[in-house]
C-alpha cells in the first residue's frame, strides 16, 4: 500500500517513474494499472540503489549487456 501512495509522488518528480506513467496511460490503459507499474519501477530502483551502494543518479544507464 506504501509504495503504491508513493507512486503518486514519483509521477510528478522522478523522471523515469514520470516516462513509465505517461507511456502506459497513452496506451490506454488504466491510470491505477500505470500507479502499479510505477510502484514496481521504484521498487526495482530501491533494491538497485541499496545493492550498489551508490546514491540515486538521475542520468546512470546500466552498462550490462542485454
């Protein structure tokens, strides 16, 4: 339920969160599916954050390859 009320927020401040948002509510699908796929986004970056040790940077693209 918390990372969900958070998503809220990180559609206005987080640009990543704000791109994730925007791309699946053009698609037309629903804003609480968009909410939920943004709770996931900072989910995925908190456990990225916490593993490297490294502050949050707006502008770091990961070097592993696809």
């Amino acid at each position: 339920n918390l990372l969900f009320l958070c998503s809220f927020n990180a559609c206005k401040h987080n640009k990543a969160c704000k791109e994730v948002y925007e791309r699946i509510v053009n698609k037309g699908k629903s804003k609480k599916l968009a909410l939920i796929a943004v709770a996931n986004k900072l989910l995925k970056q908190s456990f990225a954050i916490a593993k490297s040790g490294r502050p949050y940077d707006e502008t770091y693209v990961s070097i592993l390859p696809r």
